[in-house]
C-alpha cells in the first residue's frame, strides 16, 4: 500500500462558535432595546395655532432701492501750497493716461458760465469762491485755490478721479489791467515742453508783465484716436470744434474784451520752407496772427522783438518769410477774429529755443517781456503823424496871349479928322503889347486826396 499522507479535515467547530457570538450580540442588543422602551414617554407642549404669526409670503418683486444719496457738501475749498514741479505735476500728470471724453453742450456752457465767473472774481478783493466750486463740481469740475513759490492762484481742475481730458484753466488774481495776455498750451503733451514752458511763465512772471490766465489741455492731442496721428481728433484742443479750449476762449474773450490771446507750440526744425519753397534751416520761431493775408500789427511787433531774444535769422513771419505753420485753421484764432478789441499771436517754437526756455529763466523773462512787451507797445495810440507833404500837382496849360491885329487903314475916300496940335493936345503914348507870357495864374486851390491811415490798432481803455 502506499503511504500517501492525508489531507486534514476542516473543523467543524469554527462555525458554531461565530454563531454562537452573533446570536449573544443580537440578544444584548434586544435587551438595549427593551431597556429604553421602559424609560417614560417625553412631553410634548401644547401649542394653540392662532398664536402663531406666519412670516409674510415672499413675492417676485425686488424690494424698492433706498434713494441715492446726495454729494457730500464741500466743507470749503480745496487749498494747496505747491512748488513750481508740483504744479506742473498736478496739471497734466494724471492726463497721461487719461481716455478722452467728448463735453457734452451742457459741460460746455458750464465751463464757459464758470471761466466768466472767475474771470470777474479774481479782480476782487477777499471773494468767496465757495458757489463757484459748488457749481463746478456738479460737472465733475473743482474750484481750489493754489498757492505757488508764494503767489495765490485760483485753478478750475477736474474733480479728483474724473480725469477725462476737460483742460486745466489758472487765474491770476489782482485789480484788472487796461489790456489781459491769456496764456495758451493746447498741446502741451504732443509739442515737447510747450506746456512746461508756459507754466513757468506763468507761475514766475510778475507785475504787468505777467499773464492773467493760463488755458492748456490735459489729454494727449490724439487721446481720442488711441494715441494714433489723425487730422481729425476729438481731442485736438486746436481743430476739434467741441473741446472745451474753444468754449473757454470764447468765455475770456467776452469777459474781457482787450485781451491779447498767445498760443505756444512746438514744430520740427525740418518743416519750415520759404514762401519760395527753400528750406530754412536756420529758422527756430515762427510767429503769425492766424491770417493767411499776412502778419499784423502786433504779430508784427512780437517778431520784432524776439529777434532781439534769439537773432534775427532765427525768428520768421507767416506768410511773409515762411509758407507753413501759419495756424490759419486753428479755431481759438478764428474766435479771435471776431473780437475787434482782441489780438492773436500763434508762436511756433523750434526743439533748440524750447530747451533753451526750459532751462533758462533769464530767457524765459526776456520771451514773457517780448509776448507781453511788444502786444503792449503795439497798443499805444500811435504819434501824430507828420502833415503829408503836398502831392505833385501839374499846372494847367498857360493860356497863349492874344495876337493884337494891326488897324486897317482908313478907305482913301473917308474923310479925316484933323489932327489935334501937338502943343494943344499932348498925345498918350500907345499901349505896350507885351510880347513875352503873362505869369502863370494860381490853380485854384486842391485838397490833395486822402492819404490812407495805417492800419488801426485799438488803444488801450
């Protein structure tokens, strides 16, 4: 047989013990069980349903919105103590990335109703600008009082955080003068420094030389085409009709009537040309009046006297010494002309002359002295002017003398009267006919033509 080994057998018993756990559990659980069932029931309160007050239905319809709240009062003006850079900075720093928003009409004419205003308030004494402020501020505007390198200004901004290009308006306050000089930038981001320029001209200037007001932009020339080179740009201070620069230029001018209107720009050096189309190198200022029909008398008087600031062949007239940058489609110009009190002077400025300007105060002064000096000069009544000398007059023709004829003699039948004795009656001696021209006899007396009068220029009030 053989001796294979055999397998164990499984026990039986390892099933009957798991059973016998399980049953032991089940029979504790029961008795649990049993055990809370003896425990007394729990009490439950009465409650009277009519006593019960139910929430109100919820419905579709949102709850009415409270009313707005109104804008805060101004507690008083906004007043700051800035310097020179500081100023300049709180112009134009934040109109750097500003997007341009077309004015409606309504701002507008309350921008044009507030540069009226202040116009006629910062020749007062002790005024309360608080009503101006209230008002600017209804159109996102702020009336503060500035006080810069120790002279009081009043600015018209745009209210913190509503930068969208509105312009930037400075007043000069003191007793008003016969003639104003408003002070221009209106691109003061596109033509380099231009606006930096005019700030120290103004803020520095003193005494009748300087400026009653300060207009410049505060968004970039083409802001509204994104920064791209258009001839049509919303925000072109220049040559969009609705900027606020237009409507502020004509608000001034109607406050103030005699009032010189000078505009700072910039050009690059390799623009200008002759009226024959030759370069000019060595031109760096061109002055004109905005008239295609030549210079005035005061644009005039303002090349004149830059030439004594930067040379002669530095410093060129529109149209007379050069063709372009003439400024004859600028609009503030346009509005000028309109005003027979009111000058224009367009003054274009070279990159060398601008950081000329931008570096030196002694040629700033002496810039400010030939924009301000020579409009003044310009509008003093001029001298008399000396009788005009009497105008080559040809004498008429000299009448030709008579011929006296010889008397015919007497027919030979005729009788003849005796003659009288020499001794009784003494004879006349025949009358002498002159044989040589009597003088010339005085034309009677010509007023010479009128000569025509130069030009007129308004004498100052």
């Amino acid at each position: 047989m053989s001796s294979t080994p055999r397998r164990p057998r499984p026990s039986s018993r390892a099933p009957l013990a798991l059973g016998l756990a399980l049953g032991l559990s089940l029979v504790a659980a029961w008795d649990t069980a049993a055990a809370g069932l003896d425990r007394p029931p729990l009490e439950v309160a009465q409650v009277d349903v009519h006593d019960v007050t139910l929430p109100e239905p919820q419905t579709s319809e949102p709850p009415e919105a409270p009313p707005p709240e109104p804008p805060p009062e101004p507690r008083g003006l906004t007043e700051r103590t800035l310097t020179l850079g500081e100023a300049k900075a709180q112009i134009w720093e934040a109109g750097r990335h500003a997007h341009f928003k077309t004015p409606s009409d309504g701002e507008r004419a309350a921008l044009a109703t507030l540069v009226v205003d202040l116009l006629e308030a910062v020749t007062w004494p002790e005024v309360d600008l608080t009503e101006h402020d209230r008002a600017a501020r209804e159109h996102d505007l702020a009336v503060e009082l500035w006080r810069v390198q120790g002279q009081p200004f009043v600015a018209l901004v745009e209210a913190p955080g509503r930068d969208r290009g509105a312009g930037a308006y400075l007043f000069r306050p003191g007793p008003r003068r016969a003639r104003e000089v408003l002070l221009q930038a209106p691109h003061a981001y596109h033509d380099l420094w231009t606006g930096h320029i005019a700030a120290y001209m103004f803020f520095e200037a003193e005494g009748e030389d300087a400026p009653r007001a300060l207009f410049t932009n505060t968004a970039h020339r083409f802001a509204a085409t994104g920064g791209k080179r258009a001839k049509r740009s919303g925000s072109d201070a220049c040559h969009a009709p609705a900027h606020n620069l237009s409507a502020a230029t004509e608000a001034a001018l109607t406050a103030l009537r005699h009032v010189d209107v000078v505009q700072l720009h910039g050009f690059d050096e390799g623009r200008p040309r002759r009226a024959d189309g030759s370069a000019v190198a060595p031109v760096e200022v061109i002055v004109s009046a905005g008239e295609a029909a030549g210079s005035t008398p005061r644009s005039g008087a303002v090349a004149t006297w830059l030439k004594g600031v930067f040379g002669d062949e530095a410093v060129a007239r529109y149209p007379e010494d050069v063709r372009a940058l003439g400024a004859t489609r600028n609009l503030q110009s346009h509005l000028v002309q309109e005003v027979a009190e009111a000058t224009f002077v367009h003054v274009e400025l070279g990159a060398a002359v601008r950081e000329r300007l931008r570096k030196s105060a002694e040629t700033r002064a002496a810039f400010v002295g030939a924009l301000v000096g020579a409009p003044a000069a310009a509008a003093q009544a001029p001298p008399e002017p000396p009788p005009p000398e009497p105008l080559p007059i040809e004498a008429p023709p000299r009448p030709t003398p008579p011929q006296v004829a010889a008397p015919e003699p007497p027919p030979a039948e005729a009788s003849l009267p005796e003659a009288p004795s020499p001794a009784l009656a003494p004879t006349e001696p025949p009358a002498e006919v002159s044989t040589t021209e009597p003088p010339p006899t005085e034309p009677p007396p010509t007023e010479p033509p009128p000569t025509e009068p130069p030009p007129a220029v308004e004498a100052a009030d």
